[in-house]
C-alpha cells in the first residue's frame, strides 16, 4: 500500500512538473524542475524560510533583467516528526529590484491564533480608516510609520481584495504567496498578483506588458 502511494505521489508530481514547464514556456519563463541553489540562499532573509527542516525548492520558473528578478516556485518544509510530522506546501513569488525601497514587515491571513495575541497585547498595525483590512489581516513590523506610510488605500484595497495573501518584505525584495500550492492553471494569477504589487511599490509599471511576458 505504501509503494504504491508512494508512486501514485511521484506520477502526480511528474504531471505538475510537466503542466508547470508548459505554463512557464508560455508566460516567456525560464524554467528548471531542479532547486536553484541561489535563489532559495537570498530567500534566507524571510521568516518562511527559515522553518522546519527538510527544506527543497522545485519547479522553479524564472526571468532576470537588468531592472529585476521574478520567480515562482514550489517550496516546502517539514515541522515536527514521526507521528506527528507535517509537511508544508506553497507556491511562492519572489521579486528583487534596487527599484524597490521596503520597510520590512510580514502580512498574513488573520485567524485565531492571530485574535488571540493580539487579546494579550501582541503587535498588530491596524488601520482605522480601512476596517476591511485590518479585520482580514495581521501586518507586524518594527518601523510603523514607515509601514503605514507605503500602505495607502491603493495598496491596502489590493490585499483586501486577495483574502489569504501572504507577503514578507525586506528593503529591495519580497514575497508573496496564497497558503498552498497553487494549481497550473492559476499561476499566471498569482504571478500577475506579485508582478502588479512590485508596480505599486515602486517597481517599473506593467503598463506595458502583455497577459504572456512580464517586463523585466
């Protein structure tokens, strides 16, 4: 029984890889089934990162030019073992540009355990003028000024209306996820999420960029 899901699971993952090189050649991306080794060690920056154990990057799809690095890759990790062992799934943007000038602050879904700090007096920037928000998310970071001073309406109407956004920042980079792995078939969604928040952060406008390539 378990040979056989255990091989069930490697012809599932055959099919992604292919469907996803597919999705890649048609949105003009590089791509490589392989982890790239770079790209997940400047990943280090960010809390996601940095959990569990058994750590791997795949399916990775990728474009590079002078202004900017886009990617989208599957990424996953482990926490706790044997019996109690989980593994964790997400497809996850990733966009670096010296265009970009972030204070660095992590957004995540709220949810219980959310409620629940924030009952015992845990950090949770809230934005009185967008209610919306700041029922559907938790936005920590140490310079709140400069936070609220990047999250305008534009931008706080983005997240509001993607619920279950995820997004982690650091000065010239960020990334940006939807909890687990994404479909093939909605990875030109999320790639165009990630692609239009590095336009209202600072990054080149995609004005000029058609539905299949992105401007880099």
């Amino acid at each position: 029984v378990i040979a056989g899901i255990i091989l069930m699971v490697r012809h599932f993952e055959k099919k992604r890889t292919a469907a996803l090189n597919v999705v890649a050649a048609e949105m003009g991306l590089a791509f490589s089934a392989a982890q790239d080794d770079d790209l997940l060690a400047r990943m280090q920056d960010f809390s996601l990162f940095n959990k569990g154990h058994g750590r791997k990057m795949y399916n990775v799809m990728k474009a590079e030019g002078e202004s900017m690095t886009l990617a989208i890759f599957d990424y996953q990790y482990t926490t706790g073992s044997g019996k109690h062992q989980q593994c964790h799934s997400q497809t996850v943007v990733s966009v670096e540009s010296a265009s970009l000038s972030l204070p660095c602050f992590t957004l995540w879904p709220e949810g219980l355990l959310a409620k629940l700090g924030a009952m015992i007096g845990a950090q949770d920037i809230d934005f009185v003028e967008h209610p919306e928000f700041s029922k559907s998310f938790v936005l920590k970071g140490d310079d709140e000024p400069a936070i609220r001073d990047i999250l305008d309406v534009e931008k706080l109407d983005f997240f509001t209306g993607r619920k279950g956004a995820y997004m982690e920042t650091a000065p010239s980079r960020f990334i940006y996820f939807r909890g687990k792995r994404r479909k093939p078939e909605q990875i030109r969604e999320l790639m165009t999420a990630g692609y239009t928040a590095y336009a209202m952060f600072g990054g080149r406008s995609p004005g000029g960029s058609s539905p299949n390539s992105y401007d880099v």
